[in-house]
C-alpha cells in the first residue's frame, strides 16, 4: 500500500514536470504563441480573439498555473467579455480552429485508437508468445529456425511500408479484406472488425516479432537454471514443468515491456493511423502538427504522456505481483 | 567449431597472449552472419557516399524533371513496365514528376545515414557524459539525472518530436539560419538526440556502477589522482565495448526514426531525397506503381536488417555468454 501510494506520488511528479516543460516548449519559447495557435488558414478577428483569450500578457507562472487549474476544475477563457468560452475540466486548453475544447476533440478520437490497441495487442501477445514458446520447445529445429527468421525479419521491418504492402495485396489485389477505417463498434460491430483487421495484423505482425525473440530467449534462460533441473529429476511431467515453472518465470519481463508497449500505443498508434488514416489520437496530433493547432498539439502530447506515466506504474505493480524476488520498498 | 584444432604436439609452441579486444576481433572474423550484414551495410555505405558519382555517370539528377518519361494520357505515370524500368531510369521514374527513383533512393541513403550518424554521435556523446557523472558520482547527483532520465522516456516521443519541429525551426531561423533543410536537418538531429541519448545513459551508469569500486580504481584513488582522471583513464576506457553494442544497435533505431519522421511530414523537406520522403510520396501510387513504394521499403529494410545483424554480432563477439 504505501508502495502504491509513493509510486502514484512519484508519477504525479513525473506528470507535472512533463507538463510543465510541454507548457513552457509550446507557450513561451515560440516567438509568437498566438501565431501558433491560429494556424495555417488564420483570419485577424480568430488572431485578436486569440491574443485576448490566451493571456499571453499575463506572467508565465499565472498562465500555467491558469492551465493546470484548468485540468482540475476547467476553466473559463476570456472572462467578462461577450465571447465566453467555457471549457469544462479536465481542460487541457481551446482548439481555436475547430472552435471546441480540446478534451472534446480528445474523447472523439479515442474509441479508434483504443480498438487499435486492444486489438493489435491481443493479436500479437497471442502469436508472439506462442511463436516463442514452440521456438524455445523446439529449439534448433526447421520450425525454431524459420520463427526466428521470421522474427529477425520482422523486427527490421517498418509500419509505413509493410502497411501499404499489406493492403496491395489483401485490400487491392486479392480483395479479401475491407479498406481500413473506423466505425463504432456498437453501431456495427462487424463492420467495426472488417475494417480493424489489416491495422491489427500490420501492428501485430511486427511487434509479434519482438515478443517471439523475447519469450524464446527468457525461456531458454530458464530452462538452463538449476531449480528446472531439479524439477525435471523429481519426475515432475514435462507439461508442467514447461508451463508452470518455465513460461511463469519468463513471462515476468514480457509483462514489463508489455505494459511500456501498450501505454505508448494508447496515447496514439501515430504512424499506423497515419498510414491506415484512421480517426485516432495519433492522427489527431499530426493533423494538428500540419495545421499548426497548438493548444490541440499540447493536450495530444500531456495525455499521452498521462498513458505513458500511467503504464510505467500499473508494469511495477504488476511486476511485484508476478516475481516474489521483487520487494514493494 | 568448425576446422580442426591444430594441437601441436612439440612442447616449443609459444603461447600467445591474446588480449580481450583480439579474441572478440577473432571471433567476429569467424561469424559468417557479421561478413554478410557488413557487406550490406558496406555497400549501402559506399553507395551513399559514391552517390555523386552515379549522377555523372547518368548524365542527370535526382531532381531532374523528366516528362518525356511520364503517360500524360494516364495522370502522368510513368511509361513503360514497372515503372518505367530502362536502360536510362534503372529503377524507373517518379509518378508525375518523371524524376530518377535510382538517383533518389541513392541521394536518399546518404540523407538517412548522415542524419542517423549524427544523431548517434550526438546522443551517444551525450549518454556516456551523462551516465559516467551518474555512475561514478551517485548519491544526489545520481538521483537528480536518474530522474530527467526518467521524465525524458516518459515523453512520447514520435508525436513530441513532431510538435516540437516547427517550434525550434523556428528559433533557429529567427536566429539567422536560412530556411528549409537547412535549419530542419539540425532540428532533426537535435529532437532524435534528445530522446536517444537516455537508452545510452543507463547502459553506461550501470556499467560505471559495477567498476567504481573496483581494485584498479581504488588504487589510481589511493595515489591521488583527480576525478577526471579517475573518469576518464581509469573507467572509461574499460567501457568501450558495452558503448559499441549500444552504439551498434541504436543506429539502427535512428535510422527508422529519421524515416518515419520524414514520412509524418516532420523531416527532410523537398526536393532532397529522402527515403521517408519518397515512401510518403508513394503512397498514392502504391496500387498503380508498386515498385516506387517498394524501393525506398526494400531499402530501408535491408539496411536496418544488416546493422540489427551486424549489432547482434558484434554483441556476441565481445561477450561471449550472451550468445544463445
């Protein structure tokens, strides 16, 4: 418990750092923050609303102090004048361009990315580990041998082209698969999986590649360690042996970069929904980054720092449940 | 082990002195698989740097227009198979634009490989400063950096990188360097280094950690020398090859972020060649001219693959136990 609690303390450390040199990159260091946050298309009415309501006259502590009371308990821009504009907490700040706060725009996109992610990474934890573990069972056999090479090649390999090359052949030649795209999955959920498929099997077809590597070399490891040998001398089955004692004691590091791995993905599969343009997170920032929309570039950047942060805590946890040697100091 | 042990049978034979750098030398010059991935990285290296000699060769540019290539009647793909493969365009011309695809995918290596080098420089120069002070200091200093370490690996780092590239453009521009790739290369530089440099760091204050107290550095302690020296002639020169693995694997990883970014739109900026670049500008051809997207992919993957192959070796050659 006061594990729990010193490590939640240290990541809200760790978040308002982040924070505040995100606030500090995006609203000071630029020449013109009000520039940046009106855009490409930029009209002078949007610029003289913009210099009024961000309150880049004011002193740079009050304006960060503005925006993280803003998270807490939202915030209302432009006080006392006829153009109001409220932005509920948690207020991560104002998209000048889409005229809507950006937790709103944050909401939207989020369903799209959480299904890339959840799905993605049941597909490659499924087929990562048990590529692993065949490889590790049989090892210096035709089928270790063509896993590893697989793995090897898939590890080298990158989203943006395998990606295009996938949907050539799924999408464009063979046509068996449905064209990438978004719909909610409670409106049509097999319209929903139709369309998440070449995304999940793109991600997870390289990332598996990383975890097979990862699982075969922890459980050769193990399999090395006297207590497997111990096991197998007391005529334990070798079923057990391999499951039980072997995959349990390998699968303590898989859990960590798991974790790492997912928490990344959350806050944006950025090069996959930028590939399969897919209305996620990720997308939503590159969009933002090409038109210039600043407040909306800060908030992408924090939340997914949030999942980030979020992910290095529930991995230690985990990870004093899964390996007793690890004490919660 | 292959090829037969030679036990000379006379008692004369010297017996050699083999020093650590040598056996890792010999076993390295034994793998077959580091002969290979360094001939893939060699020749992609050389093909880089000899990439002006193909453009005298070929009597043409990578950004040379050439529309009499292009099927005006087709939305200006390229005439001919594959791309417009000939004798001329080896590997074809560019939609629209009828540029050299050779010409570009060889400029286009010497662009990711110069940014990717320097990117490793700079963040390996950085990594080692930082996790030598750390290592060896410990205590609050040690806690101080673990933790901008840690605040660091907390950013997330593609999409921070892409926010942050028209910012420090930006200063740097104000700040008199004129426009276009020539503030965005080191802006690009600059952003990979930044978020590279902490994988180096730990590696090294681990490594610093283990030798500190070692007899070596309590003797060079105990006759007085300065810290520096301590660092820099005792500790350092023992940490050469973990530095050179990580240095070998982390390339790359640089090389692939350099893509990427090109290819979010936050990298090398036209009309240089870039192998980001020219996967993004495949993207709408992809399905009409597939060979242009698989190009500067086949590219891309073969490099990597050789220095991931090249980086395992050399990881294998200097410590031996890791090999599996």
């Amino acid at each position: 418990m006061r594990y729990l609690v010193r490590r939640l303390v240290g990541g809200g450390i760790v978040l308002t750092i982040v924070s505040a040199v995100v606030f500090g990159i995006f609203y000071i260091l630029p020449a013109d923050p009000a520039r940046l946050a009106c855009g490409k298309s930029c009209t002078p009415e949007l610029m003289a609303k913009i210099r009024h309501t961000l309150e880049i006259d004011q002193p740079i502590v009050v304006q960060y102090e503005r925006f993280v009371k803003g998270i807490f308990v939202g915030r209302d821009y432009l006080k006392g004048t006829t153009a109001q504009i409220h932005c509920p907490a948690p207020c991560l700040g104002y998209s000048y361009q889409t005229d809507e706060p950006v937790t709103f725009l944050i909401r939207d996109r989020l369903p799209a990315t959480l299904s890339i992610a959840f799905g993605a990474s049941i597909l490659w934890l499924l087929v990562g580990l048990s590529s692993g573990i065949i490889s590790a069972l049989r090892r210096g056999t035709w089928i270790d041998k063509t896993a590893q090479a697989v793995a090897l090649g898939g590890a080298s390999l990158q989203i943006y082209f395998v990606g295009l090359v996938l949907q050539l052949i799924f999408v464009d030649k063979l046509q068996i698969m449905r064209s990438p795209g978004y719909v909610s999955p409670l409106q049509d959920p097999k319209e929903w999986f139709l369309e998440m498929l070449l995304p999940w099997i793109t991600l997870a077809f390289l990332l598996s590649a990383i975890y097979a590597r990862l699982t075969r070399a922890g459980m050769l490891e193990i399999m090395s360690e006297d207590y497997i040998r111990t096991a197998r001398a007391k005529g334990l089955k070798k079923s057990t042996i391999n499951f039980k004692h072997v995959l349990r004691a390998a699968i303590t590091p898989i859990v960590t970069v798991f974790g790492l791995d997912l928490g990344q993905l959350l806050g944006g599969a950025v090069i996959t929904e930028y590939v399969f343009n897919i209305p996620g997170l990720g997308r939503l920032a590159t969009d933002a980054v090409s038109n210039v929309d600043l407040p909306v570039i800060v908030g992408t950047v924090m939340f997914a720092a949030f999942f980030i942060v979020t992910a290095n805590i529930v991995v230690d946890l985990l990870y004093s449940r899964l390996d007793p040697k690890v004490r919660m100091r | 082990m292959s090829g037969k042990t030679e036990v000379s049978p006379s008692s004369e034979k010297k017996i050699e002195g083999r020093s650590p750098s040598r056996l890792a030398w010999e076993r390295l010059k034994r793998d077959k698989t580091a002969w290979v991935s360094f001939g893939i990285v060699a020749i992609f290296i050389l093909m880089a740097i000899a990439s002006p000699l193909f453009q005298w060769i070929m009597h043409t540019g990578p950004d040379t227009f050439h529309p009499n290539t292009l099927d005006e009647m087709r939305g200006a793909l390229p005439l001919g198979k594959f791309g417009g493969v000939s004798g001329q365009h080896w590997f074809g011309v560019e939609p629209r634009t009828g540029r050299d695809i050779f010409l570009r995918f060889v400029f286009g290596a010497r662009t990711s490989l110069l940014i990717a080098l320097a990117a490793t420089v700079v963040a390996t120069v950085v990594g080692v400063l930082i996790g030598l002070v750390s290592g060896f200091f410990g205590g609050k200093v040690d806690q101080f950096l673990s933790r901008i370490l840690e605040i660091v690996m907390a950013f997330p780092s593609i999409l921070f990188a892409l926010a942050i590239t028209p910012v420090l453009e930006g200063i740097l521009e104000s700040s008199g360097v004129p426009k276009g790739n020539a503030s965005r290369i080191p802006v690009m530089i600059i952003v990979m280094a930044t978020f590279g440099w902490p994988y180096i760091a730990r590696i090294v204050r681990g490594q610093v950690i283990s030798l500190r107290e070692r007899e070596f550095v309590e003797a060079a302690r105990a006759l007085g020398a300065s810290r520096a020296h301590l660092v820099f002639k005792q500790i350092l020169p023992n940490l050469w090859a973990p530095i050179l693995v990580t240095v070998a694997l982390n390339i790359p990883s640089f090389i692939t972020t350099e893509a990427a970014l090109t290819f979010l739109g936050a990298g090398v900026i036209e009309p240089a060649s870039d192998w980001g670049a020219m996967l993004l500008q495949s993207v709408p051809f992809y399905s009409v001219d597939p060979l242009y997207t698989f190009i500067p992919g086949i590219g891309l993957f073969l490099l990597v693959l050789g220095f991931n192959l090249f980086g395992d070796s050399v990881r294998d050659a200097l410590d031996p136990k890791s090999a599996r």
